[in-house]
C-alpha cells in the first residue's frame, strides 16, 4: 500500500544493533537510526507535532505562514509539513550558516531570512528578535518556538518511546541520548519511564553548554558557557521541554571526541551518521563502567551525515581543528621495515642505478655525494634521456642526475607534502635525528592517507 503524502513516511525508524563500533561495551548496544526519516532527522517527528497541535488550537489556519529560528533539522521537517498542508514558512537563521543550509531549506520552499550572528538575542536585529517578530506581525503565522513548545516532547512521548519499547520488546535498560531543546530526551523517557521506571536515561551534552552544570545544582552559571564546534545539541539556556526528574545523569563531551567516533560509525558500521550520533556513542563510551554486562542500550542517532560532509567528513576541516592526528615525514619513515636510503653516487653508472631502480622496486633514486643530497635519479628522467643518448647504461649518474629533491623538516606534515611533491619533483627528503637522510614518493603520501 502506497503513502498518500511523505508525512506518512516520518517514524517507524529502524533499530539496528551495532557490531564493532561497541567492541569493549558490555551488553548490546542499539541505535536508533533517526536519519531514515524523510527530512533525514528525528526533528520531521517534532515539527510535524507542532503543526497538528497548532492546528488543532487554531493558531494555524488554512494559508498560514510557519515561523522558525532555525538552519537545520527542525526547519526541514517544518518545511515538509508545509508543503503537503499548503503552508508557507518563513526560517530565520544567522550568517553563520553554511549557503548549502540555507539551499536545502529554500529547495523546500521555505523563504529564508539571513541574520547577523554576532548581536545579542536582544537586539533587533538578532535571528530571535526578527523571528518573534515576523510572528506578531504577519496575520495568520505562528512562531513555533521549539525551544519551549511542549508539542516537541509530546511527539517524542507519543512515537519515538512507543516504538523503542516495541522495538526491544520492552528490554530496553539504557536510553542514550544528546540533548539540546530536550525535546528527544525528555518525551522519550516520559514514555520508556511510565513503561519501566528503573530504565536508566543519559542524556549527552558537549562543553561549553550549559545544561550539566544546571543539571547538577539547579543553578544558571554562564561561566561554564562558551563556544563550541558540536552542532544540534548543548544549549546556553534552559529550555521549557526539559523535564530533568525523568533524566538520571548528564554527560559532556568534547567536539573532538564527537567528530572521530561520528567517523568512526560511518567506517565501522556503515551509519553514515551525523556529528551528534558519535557524541551520543562518546558518551556511552565514557560511561561503560556503569553499564551491567547484561544492558539493553539504546543510542539514538538523530541525523544523516550529508549535513556534515564539509565538517566532520572533511579531512581538512577536521584537521585545521586539530580533530584528526596529524602524520609527519617521520611518522611515514617510522613505519617502514627497511629504514636505510637507497641511493647512488655520481661516480656509479646508470646501469647501476637502474638494476637498484629493479631490485628494490622504485621509480627514485637520490644521487649522494659525502651524505648530502646533490641530485636525483628517475624512470621517468633517464626515459627521456635514452633516445638522444643510446649508450646511457655506461654513463656516470653524475652527468645525466637532475636537481636534487626538496630538503624538508623530519616532522613536516604529510599534507605539506602534498604540495611539495609534483611531477617534476616525485619526492622529498629530510634528515632524521642522527643526519641520515630518508625519501617520501608520492605514493608513500598517498599509502599514508589511505590509512
Ligand atoms: N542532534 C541533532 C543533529 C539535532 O538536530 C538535535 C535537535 N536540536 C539534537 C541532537 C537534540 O535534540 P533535542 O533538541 O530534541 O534535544
């Protein structure tokens, strides 16, 4: 049987166990994978809530406007809601957004307003203030507010529970989740609770949010609030979702450690997730010893990592954020057997230069003369040569060498290499603690990378 819309298709997500990314946690480790919702994340199930339950009080009628801050997941779900009930939507959001963000929204057919990020929430000019704004003065719209809309946490209570009690045939003994309008986490656990109270829930935040330190005294400390990378979760105010007696522990996690395991899930288990899935499984992580070796956990995985393939998927990007271990020349010659550097003198001939070239299996030789470097030899250069010269086996490498390769730094990273390394060059060398010279090709590079 056919769906008659796409907001036929929000929910009934899959729960799927993971295998390896778990090695080392006690008990069975579920996820349950949000991104298979239309809009790729759990958020479709809230924003379609917020409009029925606007609906239904009347706040939204037939040819209304939807008004949301918001870049990402909400504002998906919203606009897909608008699209089958005939809305329009209006998304106000801040310069800070990446244009992609703001493409997809506008794809859907929500108009976007673009704000500036550095003013305060008071301002009139904030992304807050224009969104409150626009709801008082266009007739007939409502600013949804998911921060303290309470029909977030219902539709959590009403499905996402609902369907995680079902799914694990009521053994759930963990809730895992991360936390940002505390929608996900406070529904969810008002319905496993009722169904089970000694279900344990945790809820995963990231440094630089407020919500742990509230958690933990009850009491607003902006000291502990500063900026971080994480995206979707951690908030620098109490939201009115939060219902913090269904919630058992709080856990932080820093942007790094979330970034590596979201890569590590989509490596390991094929979940091509996003950033917050692998805070999610961090922080489990770092919790396991308090997990019986018989628990029935599950994680929830709230979104699809094509939002994130220019951050967290972006070697780049990870890397200027100091997120991936960075490797170095040394690190490639560390790795290696055989450490010694084949090279020639002026004084052999080429024919033994390429009976090395055979032996060892390499397109480079550096020409050394007293142990420094003064030129090279190369397949590539001596095939050039043979047809001007046919008796070149004879020659001295001295004279048909070309200029020697570029010197680097032992420690230089294998992404300047890189740059270094072009067709004329093939290679560089650098000088070990000791004064002996090592070779990096291009394919010891790209061997690097690959792993
Ligand atoms: N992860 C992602 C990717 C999200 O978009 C959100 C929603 N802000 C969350 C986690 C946190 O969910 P909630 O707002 O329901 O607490």
């Amino acid at each position: 049987m056919w769906k008659k819309n796409v907001l036929e298709t929000i929910g009934n997500t899959p729960m799927i166990q993971l295998n390896k990314v778990s090695k080392g946690l006690p008990g069975t480790i579920l996820a349950k994978v949000d991104y298979f919702n239309p809009g790729n994340s759990i958020k479709d199930r809230m924003a379609l809530k917020m409009v029925e339950v606007a609906e239904q009080e009347g706040k939204l009628k037939p040819g209304g406007t939807i008004i949301e801050g918001t870049s990402g997941n909400t504002g998906m779900g919203l606009a897909l809601a608008a699209c089958v009930k005939g809305y329009k939507c209006i998304f106000v959001t801040t310069d800070k957004q990446s244009k992609e963000k703001v493409d997809i929204l506008k794809a859907v057919g929500a108009e976007v307003i673009v704000c500036p990020t550095n003013v305060m929430p008071d301002d009139p000019r904030s992304y807050y203030s224009v969104a409150k704004r626009l709801g008082k003065e266009i007739p007939n719209s409502m600013y949804m507010n998911q921060y303290d809309n309470l029909a977030n946490r219902q539709a959590h209570y009403e499905s996402t529970g609902p369907e995680i009690w079902e799914q694990t045939e009521g053994k759930i003994t963990h809730l895992v989740c991360t936390a940002g309008t505390g929608g996900t986490i406070t529904g969810t656990a008002m319905y496993l609770k009722e169904k089970n109270p000694n279900i344990q829930v945790w809820a995963i935040d990231v440094y630089g949010s407020l919500l742990t330190h509230y958690y933990q005294t009850g009491e607003v400390n902006m000291d502990y609030v500063h900026p971080y990378i994480s995206e979707g979760f951690g908030e620098d105010f109490v939201p009115e979702n939060y219902d913090m007696s269904v919630i058992d522990h709080f856990e932080q996690v820093t942007d790094k450690d979330g970034a590596v395991m979201a890569r590590r899930i989509a490596k390991e288990e094929g979940l091509f997730c996003g950033y917050s899935a692998g805070s999610c499984l961090q922080g489990l992580m770092q919790l396991k010893d308090k997990l019986p070796s018989d628990a029935v956990v599950v994680c929830i995985f709230h979104d699809h990592g094509s939002r994130y393939v220019g951050k967290v998927y972006n070697d780049q990007w990870m890397m200027e954020r100091g997120f991936l271990d960075v490797k170095t020349f040394k690190d490639i010659v560390n790795g290696r057997q055989a450490k010694r550097l084949i090279s020639v003198s002026p004084e052999d001939t080429v024919a033994e230069a390429v009976a090395l070239m055979k032996k060892y299996d390499i397109e480079h030789i550096p020409v050394m003369q007293d142990g420094q470097p003064v030129g090279t030899v190369s397949e590539n250069g001596l095939f050039q040569k043979v047809f001007s010269n046919a008796d070149i086996k004879d020659a001295k490498v001295g004279s048909v060498s070309e200029p020697s390769y570029p010197v680097v730094d032992f420690d230089t990273p294998v992404e300047r290499l890189g740059s270094l390394i072009n067709k004329e060059t093939g290679a560089v060398l650098a000088k070990d603690e000791k004064g002996d010279y090592h070779i990096v090709t291009k394919y010891d590079v790209l061997q690097s990378l690959a792993k």
